[in-house]
C-alpha cells in the first residue's frame, strides 16, 4: 500500500460524504435562505422559526433520498470489503 492508492481511497471516501450530504446541505441551506428572506420582509425576528421548517425539509429529502444514499454506502462498503486483500499488504 503505497501513498498514492492512500490518496486514491480518500479521495474515493470524500467524494462519497459529498455526494450523501450534498441534498441535506442544499436543502438545508435554499429553506433557510428562504426562511430568511421571509423574516426579513415581515420583521419577525424569531430565531426559532428556522429550525422547524428546516428540519422537516431534511426530514422529506431523507425520505426521498434515503435508499440512495444507503444504496451509495453499502456498494461503497461492498467495494472496501470485496478487495480488503489488496489493502492489506
């Protein structure tokens, strides 16, 4: 195992952390955007109003993206296992 097929794995492991919470952040992010733009035009300025509407959008992308994401890990997972031997040298 030299440096190079380090970097190649890792580069592997994060590409696969951006592409599972890439949904979550984005949604995340475009419900607080939106959140704040309504705050801002009425001038409710309750810090708590966020949370609620930003946790039931990453709930629904779960939903919605979950099997994805779990389909990702377990042939990400699949793959480390199936070649563990070549790791291991």
């Amino acid at each position: 195992m030299d440096g190079n097929f380090v970097i190649g794995l890792a580069q592997q492991v994060i590409s696969l952390v951006v592409d599972i919470t890439g949904p979550l952040l984005i949604v995340g992010l475009v419900v607080g955007l939106i959140i704040s733009i309504f705050q801002a035009t009425t001038q409710i300025q309750e810090q708590t109003l966020t949370f609620v509407p930003k946790i039931a959008a990453i709930i629904v992308v779960l939903l919605i993206a979950g099997p994805w994401m779990l389909e990702l890990l377990q042939s990400f997972t699949a793959h480390i296992l199936g070649n563990l031997s070549s790791y291991i040298s």
